[in-house]
C-alpha cells in the first residue's frame, strides 16, 4: 500500500508540477515577448522623429547610422512612392530579407502603423508613417537575448519542476510509510482479535480518522474480549451441568462426527475412550443412532423419539432435536428408562396377579354364604347381620376384580374400557353408605339428580371408592364432601373434598405414583389406592388434579366425559 500511495502522490506532483511550469513559462515568455515589443516600438518611434529631422536637414543616412549604432535597430527609410532612399542593408540586416516588409511599409504608406513579431517571435517589425506623407520608416527590432532569456527560463521551470516531483514523491512516500505503518498496527489488532489475542491494545497517537478508527478497533477489541470471557464462563457451566446430567448428551454433525459427549452419554453407549471428531458409535444392533439422526439435518423442527432395547434389562428413551439456524449440529438425549420400565413391568403384573388371586377368596367367601344361608347359624339375628355383611364384601371384592383386570387391560393396550352412561348421585350415596359408619367426619354429597358421565361402573366405582377410603382415613373431624357437576364444555366434575390434614408439598408431584405411601406412620396399606385412581380416570381418558395444603384439606378433581359432549 505505502507504494501505491507514494506514487499516487508522486504523479499528483507531477501533475502539478508539468501545470505550474506550462503556466508560469507561458506567462513569463509572453511577458518577455510584450515588453521586447513595447521597446521596440519606442526605439521605432524615437527613430521616425529623427528620420523625419533628418529629411529636413537632408542628412538621412548619417542619421539611420547613428540610430543602427545607439539602438541596435535596422532602420529602412522610403519615399511617398514606396522606393528605398536609404541603404539596402541596415544593422546587417537585408530589406528583402524581411518577411512581410513591403505590406507593412504599403500600409504605413496608406497612414497606419504596423506592429509584428517576426522570426519566430525573436525579433519586431514596426512600420511607421513619416509626418506629412512624405514616406514611411520600417524598422526591425531583432532579440537574440530574447530566445537564451527563455530558454534559462524553460531550463529553471522544468529543473524546479523535477525538484517539486522528487519534493513530492518524498513527502508522499513518507506520508505513505506513516499510513501504512498505523494501517498495519490496526491489522496486527484485528488478526490478533481473529486469533482469539484480545491483550493487544490499540493506543493511536492522534486523533485523525484514522487514531477514530483505531480507537473503534480497540473499543471492538474490549467489547468482544469481554463477550468472550462471558460465552466461555457460560460454556464452561453449561458443559459442567452436562457432565452432572443424568441423561446423555451426544452433539453430532452432518458427517456424524461427535462434537460433544457428556459422561451419562460414554457410560450408556458404552464408550468410555470416545472422543470429539470421532465417528458416531453404533453400540446397539437393533437401533441405529445415525438413522436417528439423519432426518434431523432435513431443516424441518420436528424432533424423533424413539425406544432402544439393547436387551431385557436395559432400555433407552432416545429423542432427536434438530439442528438451530445458527448451528449445524444436531442433539441426541439418551435417558436412561431401563428402571422405569422394569418397575411398570412388575406394577402390572402385580395388579394382574392381584386381580387373579382375588378369585380364590371370592369363591371361598360365596361357598361361606351358602352355608350361612342354608341354616348353619343358630341365631337369626346375628346370621342375617353376618351374612349380609359376607356378602356385600364379596360383591365388592367382585367388582374389584372386574375393575382391576380391566385396568391392567388397558395399561397393556390389549383392551379399551367399555364406557357407559353411569349415573352419579346413586354411585356417590352408595359409596357414602359404605363408609360412612367408619368416619369419623361427616359425609356430604353434592350432585343434581340424573347427572351421568362416561365411564366403565366398575372402574370409576373402585376410583371413587379409593379416593373416599383416603379421605376418611385422613380426616379425624370436620366433613368430606363428594360432590359433581356438569361443565359448560359438557364435561362432567366430580370432586371429593376433605378437611385433614392435607399433603404436604414435597409429596404432592409422588402422591399418585404407585407403592408410594408418603409419610405413614401407621405402616399400612401398599400405596396403590390412589395410583390406581389416576390409572383408571386416565383409562377413561379423563383427567385428574389435586389441591391441597397442609391443615386445610385437600380436594381431588376427576374429569370424565359427559354423555351432552359425547353427542356433541
């Protein structure tokens, strides 16, 4: 660059230069020109009034002598007819060598004065009238000076014009040099700053443009030193909450190349050697991780989910998220789902296995009230009372069992639950007829007559069932409420509401999980009344919510379809 600007300065010079000498010689010689024409013209004048004496005291010749000699100027004298009367040569000049002499002396002749330059601008011509038409008097003014005057002049022009292009050409290459100099330190920053190196400072020395520019520079440099620091601390924690994640975390690339793996990650594919830049593994022959996550560079913003079961006791949830517009890599999460699985596994062939035993009891209790029927207690009283009680508790260990079979049914996908129009206020007097007698706050129903929702009897019986059995064993006084009503989307609310003790907030996300039996101190029951209740009102493909805070009560919401959405 600084020689480009040199020689851009130099051919400005130059330039101007070549433009100040053509101007400045131009004046000068057509001033030198001017006043050699104004001498001559005096000289001339001077000579007519001395010729024209001359004429009179009839010594023309000696006077044009004295006049060649006094001021170096060829004098011709000519009569009223044109005819020389003086010497053909005059100051070693010839008449007839003069260019355009006889139209000059015929003008002069006719009474006008006639001023030329002649020889190339060397030398005058002036022809001048002699007072009273009696001729003419040409004279011829050469200027040898006049020509070595100009050239010096010339030869000093184009000498001071090299000078001021060699001045020039210096000044230019220094300011060249300067530029380039604060020019190059401004592009030591930047790649400094494009390698990372945001420790080089910028410290201009003036404030021109360019000590502006250098100044934005280290502002820039600052600024992104700063915005650097902040992006590596934010990277750095977000790579340490990586490796504390439970999940794994694999960030691959269009070439699926890995770019990142977190600890979880290495352990679930086992590849614990595995690093970045390395091909993405395929640890599983069923699954294939890179068919994963091929459709992920597609662009589209759909995420992929998918099971892997590398055998009977591991299984793995893997789900896709597709590549940013500011990234090229896509994500996949591998969660860990092996206990999950395992554990629903066993729930439901507990619950099963459960509803299959119950059998057993069942037909020994019916056996039990044959014989009670057929005479087998002496006491009526006492019989009757026994006998009704036997059998109100085996129908409803039958329902039960109804109940739970269809559950476990639906939890397996092998059948949907059968719904019906189910009426609610008889269910719900029924169920507080059951416990009534066992609770020790007083029971209250809330339903309008008629109202009907869409439900299995024996699914939604045993959920309503359950949730009144854990609201009388929680509450010591006061009243639980059981109430229902028609939603205006046509859904239908029911809500059993108590004043215990209330669910504690730590334990309300677990309350519905099955085994878990919060914080009994009594040790009983095995944590599935309500697991149950959420699994059937899901199996009804209604919905279920709870409110509850401790030493208020707590109130759970069933949502079901009504019988006024189903026609809608």
């Amino acid at each position: 660059m600084r020689w480009w600007l040199a020689a851009t300065f130099a051919l400005i010079a130059a330039l101007t230069a070549v433009a100040v000498t053509w101007i400045t010689s131009h004046r000068t010689e057509n001033a030198l020109r001017g006043r050699a024409v104004a001498l001559a013209v005096g000289q001339a004048s001077l000579a007519t009034d001395l010729v024209a004496k001359a004429l009179v005291r009839k010594n023309v010749e000696e006077t044009v002598r004295q006049i060649e000699t006094r001021r170096r100027l060829a004098v011709f004298v000519f009569n009223s007819k044109g005819t020389l009367i003086t010497s053909k040569r005059s100051h070693g000049i010839e008449e007839q060598a003069i260019k355009q002499g006889n139209e000059a002396v015929a003008r002069a002749l006719a009474g006008s004065r006639v001023v030329r330059t002649a020889d190339n601008g060397n030398a005058t011509l002036v022809a001048i009238p002699l007072p009273g038409q009696h001729g003419a008097v040409l004279a011829y003014a050469g200027r040898p000076e006049l020509a070595q005057q100009v050239g010096v002049l010339h030869r000093n022009l184009v000498v001071a014009a090299f000078i001021g292009i060699a001045v020039g050409s210096l000044a230019g290459l220094l300011v060249a040099i300067l530029i380039a100099g604060r020019l190059r330190r401004m592009l030591t920053a930047a790649e400094a700053i494009e390698g990372g190196d945001f420790d080089a400072r910028l410290q201009p020395r003036f404030r021109d443009e360019l000590g502006q520019l250098a100044s934005t520079i280290d502002r820039m440099r600052e600024r992104l030193r700063v915005s650097f620091a902040n992006v590596e601390s934010e990277r750095d924690a977000l790579q340490r909450l990586l490796e504390r994640l439970h999940e794994g975390v694999v960030a691959v690339d269009p070439a699926f190349h890995v770019r990142f793996m977190n600890a979880a990650a290495r352990r679930m594919l086992d590849a614990p050697a595995l690093e970045e830049e390395d091909p993405l593994p395929e640890p599983w022959p069923n699954t294939s991780l890179r068919k994963l996550a091929e459709p992920l560079f597609a662009g589209g913003e759909q995420t992929v989910q998918e099971i892997a079961t590398p055998n009977t006791l591991r299984s793995y949830s893997l789900v896709g998220i597709p590549a940013t517009p500011d990234s090229d890599s896509v994500l996949i999460v591998i969660t860990d789902i092996s206990e999950r699985a395992q554990r629903e596994r066993a729930e439901r062939e507990f619950v099963t296995n459960a509803a299959h035993e119950l059998r057993t009891p069942l037909t020994t209790i019916s056996g039990a009230v044959q014989v009670l029927q057929s005479g087998a207690k002496e006491t009526p009283e006492e019989r009757d009372r026994f006998l009704a009680h036997i059998e109100r508790e085996a129908g409803r260990l039958g329902r039960l069992t109804r109940a739970l079979l269809v559950l476990a049914r639906a939890q397996t996908g092998e059948e949907v639950p059968v719904v019906e129009a189910v009426e609610l206020r008889p269910l719900l007097e029924e169920i507080a007829t059951e416990f009534g007698p066992r609770a020790a706050a007083k029971l209250e129903i809330d339903c309008p007559p008629r109202l009907t929702a869409l439900a299995d009897r024996d699914l939604i019986e045993q959920a309503l069932s359950n949730l009144a059995a854990n609201a009388v064993e929680h509450t010591e006084e006061g009243r639980i409420v059981f109430s229902a009503r028609e939603l205006p989307s046509g859904a239908v609310l029911i809500e059993v509401q108590d004043t215990g003790r209330g669910i504690p907030a730590s334990q309300q996300d677990r309350i519905f999980d099955r085994f878990y039996r919060g914080q009994r101190r009594d040790g009983r029951g095995f944590g599935l009344g309500l697991a149950i209740v959420a699994e059937a009102v899901r199996a009804l493909r209604g919905q279920i919510e709870l409110d509850s805070r401790p030493g208020a009560g707590t109130t759970i919401r069933l949502t079901l379809p009504g019988a006024r959405e189903r026609a809608a």
